[in-house]
C-alpha cells in the first residue's frame, strides 16, 4: 500500500470509521431524570439493579447486589438492602443537590422489625435519634390523614440518614431520606 493512500490521523471523514481523539472523561451521566457525577457509580449501579430486578433472574439480581456493595456507601448499600427484603424498587424523589428520598409504598407491617435492623447493620450503628409513634406529615410539614408516623435518625459527619415508617392499618410506607453535608 502506497503512503498516501493510507487514511489521515484526525481528520473526521477521512475513514470509514470515525477517529475521535478526545480523552476527556465524561463528568456527567444522566440517569433516570437525574444528572450525576460518573465518579458515583452509585446512583447508576442502582439504575441497573431496579432494570435487573424487572427484566432477569434473582441469582443475576443477587450477583448485582454485591457487586453494588463492592462500590457504593453504607446509605447505597442500605437502599440495595431494603429493595431485596421487600421486592420491589422504590420511588426516588430528588430534593435538591443533596437530599434524595426513596420510598416504597404499602409494605407489609410484618418487614418493620426487619427493615430496622437491616438499618441499623447496613449504616453500622445504632440511631442517633428516635421519634415515637405520632401523626404522619409529609416532606411540607402536613399531616397526613390516616397514618401514624415514627422515625429513626443516624448522623456521621457526611451525612444524616433518616429511616421513616408511616403505618395506616397492616401497610407501612417506607421512607428512606439521605442527607449529604
């Protein structure tokens, strides 16, 4: 093959194949509704796992879960934790930059004494804070007509995780708030 035959380096269409030498790395994702950093592999991670949960088998769900907890934090792992016990995904609500909440709806009362020491294991401490039984409200304050509300808090210095039950006959809705600071 004679030189000049040969394709040119950098110059788009000179190839049948498109050359791009641009090695910047992606610095955003987005994922669900939500833009997120590529360097939190966890918010993907968690994408995949509810499109895994839907779509394929439990042992494929099961594997994807630990390979979740092989890069995700105690919160993340938590989220993961609570999606196995109960079998479904929860429903994400971004509030602001640093304020997620996941709920999953009409649990069977039955898990609460489960899904409270899954919490305590996942975030590896104990409550930083308790609220006893009392009337629901919702994220403006309101109180919600029908159900009763207790809630558990656990602190560290990066963030404030809040685990929320609100009970209304033998369903809990469960909430899960991850503050970051």
């Amino acid at each position: 093959m004679v030189e000049h035959q040969l394709p040119k380096l950098r110059v788009a269409g000179s190839s049948p194949v498109f050359r791009s030498y641009n090695k910047k790395p992606l610095a955003i994702i987005f994922a669900g509704g939500f833009f997120i950093s590529a360097s939190s592999c966890n918010f993907v991670l968690i994408k995949l796992y509810r499109i895994i949960m839907k779509t394929t088998s439990l042992f494929l769900a099961i594997l994807f879960t630990i390979l979740l907890s092989s890069c995700s934090s105690n919160s993340d792992r938590l989220i993961a934790a609570f999606t196995s016990e109960i079998g479904t995904s929860s429903q994400l609500k971004a509030q602001g930059n640093s304020k997620i909440s996941y709920t999953w709806p009409a649990v069977s009362i039955v898990k609460k004494g489960v899904l409270k020491s899954i919490a305590d294991k996942e975030l590896k401490m104990s409550p930083t804070a308790t609220q006893d039984m009392g009337i629901a409200v919702d994220d403006n304050g309101n109180p919600v007509i029908g159900k009763i509300q207790q809630s558990w808090t656990y602190e560290t210095p990066d963030n404030k995780t809040e685990l929320i039950y609100q009970m209304s006959g033998s369903t809990i809705d469960v909430i899960l708030t991850v503050t970051k600071k």
